[in-house]
C-alpha cells in the first residue's frame, strides 16, 4: 500500500478515527530521533543565527532528536531527582 492509498483510506474514516490517527502521527513525530544529517543541518543553523531565542529553540530540537520526547525532559528529570535527594 502506498502512501498516497493510506491518505484516501484516512480520508474515509469516520471523524473520531481521523482524530487518532493524527494523534499517532503527531506523537511518532515527537518522538522521531534525528538522522546525522538533520542533526548536523541543526547544528550549523544553530551555530549561524544570531538570534538567541532561535538558537535555544535549534538546541531544543536537537537534544529532542537525540533523547526522544520533551527537549529539557533530561533536564527536569535530573532536577526532580536531586531535589529528592
């Protein structure tokens, strides 16, 4: 089945269907690790900009590519960790 047969497919289903199927496309994007390549694209684009803001949320991307999920998930579990300690 090719791709373009699968959209005409969801394209069919009844609304509540459509929903978790974008549901599951929206979460297997979030959790997509990076190629090197796309990791290397982000990279050099996070190293030129010279805008902060932009520069922190190319960091994000590519600490989400490497670990999966949030982009400070890391980060915030480590903190809850040693506040526990």
């Amino acid at each position: 089945m090719t791709a373009a047969e699968v959209i005409e497919e969801i394209k069919r289903l009844p609304q509540e269907e459509k929903s978790k199927v974008f549901d599951y496309a929206r979460q297997a994007a979030e959790t997509r690790r990076l190629t090197p390549e796309e990791a290397d694209d982000l990279a050099e684009r996070m190293v030129a900009t010279r805008d902060g803001a932009e520069a922190e949320r190319l960091q994000d991307e590519i600490v989400k590519g490497f670990c999966g999920g949030e982009p400070h998930a890391h980060l915030a579990k480590k903190s809850t960790t040693q506040a526990t300690m």
